[in-house]
C-alpha cells in the first residue's frame, strides 16, 4: 500500500512541477539556474533561455517515462517468477 501511495505521489509531485513550469508560476531564473546545474553535472551543453521551459518540460517528462518503464519492467520480471 506504501509503494502504491508513494507512485501516486511522484506523479502527483511531477505533475504540479510541470504544470508549475507550463503555466510560469515557477521562475524562470530558477528553472534556467537548475537546469544548467543539471547539464553541468551530466556534462551537456546547456539550454539557450529560449528553451529552458521546454527543455525542463521534456526532462520531466523523460524522468516519468523512465520511472514508469522500470515499475512495469520490475511488476512484469516478479509476475514472470511467480
């Protein structure tokens, strides 16, 4: 029940953050300043400020579908052994 609730919460968390994004409330300077700190560490280049809102939105959407193909993933391996 705790891993169901906490699912719900990441898409809850990333649903508000992107929508967050979309609609402005959320700084640009900030979403700019996080990304950068994101592309820095990956080692990419980063974003001009023309794209930082739809670069941020495609990140998030990104990070759902990895973290949804890898829940699918681990339910369909345990369905498997079982």
């Amino acid at each position: 029940m705790l891993q169901m609730a906490s699912i719900v919460a990441f898409h809850a968390v990333m649903l508000l953050l992107g929508l967050g994004i979309a609609s402005r409330a959320i700084p640009e300077a900030f979403v700019a300043n996080v990304l950068g700190y994101l592309h820095k560490t990956i080692g990419i280049t980063t974003p001009s400020p023309e794209q930082v809102r739809m670069i941020a939105l495609i990140w998030i959407g990104a990070t759902v579908l990895i973290v949804d193909g890898c829940l699918f993933f681990l339910v369909f391996v345990t369905s498997l052994l079982n």
